[in-house]
C-alpha cells in the first residue's frame, strides 16, 4: 500500500502563512495542498492484524497542509503527523474533505482501539516532534517521529494482545530501533497533554497538537517551504 502519491508543488503551499495568530480550528476543514517540506524514505515490515505487513520505499515525516475552514476565506498551514498506514494521500493534492475528533483506532483493516500508553505516547510525540521541527528542523528528524509514531502505534509492546510488530528502517540507514527507542523515551520526558491531540478523519488519519502551530512556527514554515520551491525550480 502507497501513502504517498507524488504530485506537482502547487502554489497554494504557499499562501496564508503570515497568519497573525493560531487559527480557530473548524469541525470540518478542506485542505488544499499537501506537502512533506522534509522526510526520509524508510521500509516497513513485520506483522499488523496478524497478517504480514510490507510496504517498501514511503515517505515519512512532517506533513504539512493548507487548509481552508469550511464557510471561511482564510487559508493556513497545519502541521500532522500520520496515524494511517492503509490509505493514500497525493503530494501537491488538493480538495481534500476532512472532519476532526478524538483519535481512537489504528485505522487498520481490523481497526484496532488503542491503548492509554498508545495514546500518551502518540501525544508525545506529536507535541516534541512539532517543537523539534520548529526549532532545528532536518528530514531525519522528521522521519524519526514519525517512524516513532507508527512504532508505538502498530507494536504489541504497547497494545498488549494485538500481536501487531511493525519495524520502520529508514533507507538512509542514518537512525535504527535503538534511536527510535530515545526519541520515544526523549517524548515521554518533554511531555504532553491527551487533551491536545486532534484526530483528522477523511481520505487519510492524521494528528495534530492543537496548541500548535503558533504564529512563529507558521513563518518557520513558510521559509522552509519558499526555499524548497525555490530548490524545485531550480531543478525543473
């Protein structure tokens, strides 16, 4: 299974980042592009649903997306993280349709609820990953939360009698299980809050902190992303 399809950078990444403030989020939001500014390609194997699991050469790290709230002008990027492995969203893609709430399966076939651990650690994650990527951003890190997120998502060490053991190795090879392991514990450590995490429910599962991004971080992102247009058009 593809979670990425590749598509042309489209403009619109690039529109309604020097938002004033933190957006109000609305119930349902559309999104009109969606781009991974930094990630990794990594191989996933091991079991999920007690079935064999593969899917070789995907991309993983920081998704970003623009949104459009429903019955409003205002567009502003929104960074998540997934928590979806069996559906597929298109880079550069566009009209998205998405409804948000608490996160409460793993989207797999037999959509599995997760666990307490499951989900403090996911908020974790989601709220050090962000902090990580507005401070020192670089694909390896954005690859190694996310490969943290499906880790404690879709093992059985953190969903007892799941029986589910996903292995996620970059092809890089520049981190392993043991790193995986530290950013985890590095997650744990710097804290979060269950009461933050947003689910995103539409063509794929996505989650963000909903106390981020702040205005800062919305600037952060909209160099980055600038700069890899630029890069883009460079080489086109």
């Amino acid at each position: 299974m593809t979670r990425f399809q590749r598509a042309i950078l489209t403009s619109s990444a690039l529109i309604g980042l020097s938002a004033a403030g933190a957006p109000a989020f609305a119930a349902n939001i559309n999104v009109d592009n969606v781009q991974l500014p930094y990630s990794e390609t990594v191989n996933l194997n091991g079991y999920i649903d007690g079935s064999p699991f593969s899917d070789s050469n995907q991309l993983a790290g920081q998704i970003v997306l623009t949104v459009n709230n429903v019955g409003s002008a205002s567009q502003y990027t929104l960074p998540v993280w997934c928590v979806d492995l069996f559906h597929t969203i298109s880079l550069g893609g566009s009209g998205y349709q998405y409804s948000q709430g608490p996160l409460t399966n793993d989207h797999s076939s037999a959509a599995r609820a997760l666990s307490s651990t499951q989900m403090t650690d996911i908020t974790d994650l989601a709220t050090y990953g962000n902090h990580l990527m507005q401070t020192s951003p670089s694909n390896r890190t954005s690859a190694l939360v996310q490969a943290a997120i499906w880790t404690v998502e879709y093992n059985d060490a953190y969903n007892p009698g799941t029986g589910n053991s996903l292995s996620v190795i970059p092809t890089s090879n520049d981190f392993d299980a043991a790193d995986i392991t530290n950013m985890i514990n590095s997650a744990v450590a710097y804290g979060g809050s269950a009461g933050q995490l947003i689910a995103l429910s539409g063509t794929q599962a996505e989650v963000f902190d909903a106390a981020v991004p702040e205005p800062a971080s919305f600037a952060l992102l909209g160099v980055g992303l600038l700069g890899l247009a630029a890069v883009r058009r460079r080489n086109s």
